[in-house]
C-alpha cells in the first residue's frame, strides 16, 4: 500500500477552515461551531442563524435575541479529486502517477483514522470513475486497488481538460465537503473559473504533483522527446544553451500564470515533487492547515 506509517497518520489530525457538511457522530472534532451537544457560548441573534438555536428564556431576560452555539462533533467527507491523465505517468525515477496514488492513499488513511468518509474521483479525457464516499479500512483498500490499475489512456492529442474535471467534481459533491484536487496541472489555463466556483461551496485544497526535470532541463545531448498527452514528437539538442534558456523562460512563465491562477481562485495549494519524502510533505500540509485555524 504505502510506506508511510499508521503511527504517523494516527498523529495526525488536518483542520479545516470553512462550515461544512457531515453527521453528528465520529471522531472528528470540527474546528467551528454549530448545532451539536457540547455548549460553548452565547452571542447576539443574526438573520443568518437557524431560530431553533435562540435561547428564549435569555432573550426574555435581556429583551434582544440570543442563540446558543454548540461544539460539534462530526464526520467530514473528503474527496480526492486525481488526474489519471498520460501527464502523470513521467518521472526520472517515481512517476508523478505513484506520487499521486501512494499520497490519495496516505489522505485516505488520514481521514477514516478520524471516523471520517472519503470519496474520489479518477479523472482523464477519456475515462472518469467515480468512488463514493465510505469509511473503514476495507474502503481504503478498495480505492487504492482502483489507483493502481487505472492505466492512464493512449494519446489523444488533447492536454488534460482540467476545468472538465473541476465541473464533475463539482457536479458529483453535492453537500459541503473537503476536496483534495491533485494533478500536475499540465493543461491550458481555462480552469479558473471553475476552481473558483468549486472553492465557493467547498473547502478545496490543491496539491501539484511535479519532476524536477520539468522544471529544470539536464543536459543529456540530443534526445527525441514526446508529449505523452498530445504524442507529438520533437528531437531537441539538451546542451543547446539557447534551447535551455529558452525552456527556462518558458517555465518561469507557465509557473507565474499557473501560481497566479490558483491564488485568485483562493485555494490553499502545495506542491510535492517525485524527489521529496512523502512523510515530511504530508507533515508539512497537515501543519499548513493548522496555522489557517481561525
């Protein structure tokens, strides 16, 4: 399955920011508030609360409306939203792909340690495969056995529509949820609009997944290079300092437009790369998410 530890996973607890949906029962102790069994205060009535949570005999007492607010205790449904695209199988040593499936793995684990339910979805332009939310040891066993069988699909000669695979997310979570969207975000910048939306109702969290060759181009002579999405081929001389100056250029400018794109979406996102221990990111993100506690 995975290497990383049930003693690390168990130590660790991701906290989410935004109200979201889940049933009062489970182990997973939400960081607001909310109709539940623990009383935690008092405050000042809004037209946004729910009247059945109005402390009358308060509100006769001090002649102005008040509502009680209660400590929850709820089960969060996570979604793994992953790009299964022919992108994804590159890599010098690990591929982007078993990246991706051993951390939608160490996700799952996390989450259902916590009582919680995790869904996904398994996303190429000619393939998407929908996994229902569940909990239980069993269902991460199920959904890491669909990730690694998955073979990502031959060459269509379309990149990745990402913001396709933004609206069945969207169309498919129904009640507010936690979404992990991870992808190597290899596709034409039109899915913005579309993350934006999806961050509007749910808490999404964006993780890239990346080789450092396709940020930094060795040196290896020539060598016949394909875009394992589109299947286009191209000999190129790697020691040609104007071809690596202008691949650096080129990089540098995807990555401003991809990095801007997502930080207007408002999205929290990280990045992992083939080369980094798995371990020591998911530590990383789980402590991102705690230092964005209100």
């Amino acid at each position: 399955m995975t290497n990383t530890p049930d003693s690390l996973l168990r130590r660790l607890e991701w906290h989410v920011v935004r109200r979201l949906h889940g049933r009062l029962q489970g182990a997973y102790r939400t960081v607001f508030r909310g109709t539940g069994i623990d009383f935690a205060a008092l405050r000042s009535y809004t037209p946004e609360d729910d009247v059945r949570h109005i402390d009358w005999n308060v509100t006769a007492r001090l002649d102005e409306p008040y509502v009680r607010l209660y400590t929850e205790d709820r089960d969060l449904t996570a979604w793994l939203v992953l790009d299964q695209s022919a992108s994804m199988r590159f890599g010098a040593q690990n591929g982007k792909d078993s990246v991706l499936t051993e951390l939608a793995t160490c996700l799952a684990r996390l989450f259902i340690h916590g009582g919680n339910r995790v869904g996904a979805i398994l996303y190429d332009n000619r393939f998407q495969r929908v996994i229902p939310p569940r909990s239980g040891r069993s269902h991460v066993l199920h959904l890491t056995h669909e990730l690694t069988r998955a073979a990502a699909a031959p060459a269509d000669g379309r990149t990745t529509d990402l913001a396709a695979m933004l609206r069945l997310a969207a169309s498919t979570v129904r009640r507010r949820s936690l979404i992990f969207v991870i992808s190597d975000f290899i596709s034409e910048v039109d899915w913005e609009r579309e993350l934006t939306r999806l961050n509007h109702r749910h808490e999404v969290v964006v993780i890239r997944v990346i080789d450092p060759m396709e940020l930094d181009l060795p040196s290896l002579g020539l060598v016949l290079v394909e875009d394992a999405e589109t299947g286009e081929q191209l000999l190129a001389d790697t020691s040609d300092p104007l071809l690596r100056q202008r691949f650096q250029a080129e990089v540098a400018a995807r990555e401003l437009a991809l990095n801007g794109a997502i930080a207007r979406s408002g999205v929290v996102s990280h990045r992992i790369t083939t080369e980094d221990d798995l371990a020591r990111s998911l530590i990383d993100m789980v402590r991102r998410s705690k230092r964005r506690r209100p």
